[in-house]
C-alpha cells in the first residue's frame, strides 16, 4: 500500500513538472534553429542596409512596423506562395496589414522577430 501511495506521489510531481513547466514548447509551436526569440532581454537592431541583405527564398527578412522579421522558414509554407517574397529585404507592412490576412497572423508573426529597425 505504501508502495503505491510513493508511485502515485512521483506520478503526481512528474505530471506537474510536465505541465507546469514554461519552456516547454506548445504543440503548434515551430522551432527555428539559429533564430532570436522575441523573450531576449535586449533586441538587436538592424539597419535598411543589413535587412537589404537578405532578399531571397532562402534567407528572407522583411520590416513590419520598423521591426525585423526573419521569416525564411516561413517562405514554403506561405499561403499566398511567393507573394511573400515581393518586399523580401523590405519593407512589408502595407502588405502585411492587407486585407488577405487572418488575425491569426499578428501573433504568428512574433515567432520570426529578430529586432528592430534602426531609425
């Protein structure tokens, strides 16, 4: 009896870890190798030159709302197909803010977040 009473007490705290546990990614979330979290203490900041820099399919920033996005594991995945790589390098808020949009994509964007534009 005692037995089981100290296995359902580890079963309890091992569950509660798991639950409980921020860092934990959630289920839809993507993880994206070498990319900045939108949770670092301090953002880097990037020039229109930098950003400029990374203006293809496989390295692909844009600049929404004078934030920079690093969005190059986005690209294939992008509903609109290669729309997405019109202002790559650039700035997308207009078309980011069009009508094509679901809101879905205002909290989705914060995932690529890598730092903010230089004014």
């Amino acid at each position: 009896m005692v037995l089981l009473i100290a296995l359902a007490l580890l079963l309890g705290l091992f569950l509660a870890l798991l639950l409980f546990n921020p860092r934990r990614p959630k289920s839809g979330d993507k993880v994206k190798a070498g990319s900045s979290s939108n949770n670092d203490k301090t953002s880097k900041s990037y020039s229109k030159t930098d950003v400029s820099l990374h203006n293809k399919r496989t390295d692909c920033w844009i600049i929404i709302k004078n934030k920079v996005y690093d969005v190059t594991s986005y690209v294939e995945e992008h509903p609109g197909g290669d729309a997405i790589l019109a202002h790559a390098g650039e700035d997308s808020t207009e078309g980011f803010f069009g009508p094509q949009h679901a809101t879905r994509v205002f909290d989705m964007i914060e995932d690529f977040y890598v730092g903010d534009l230089e004014q």
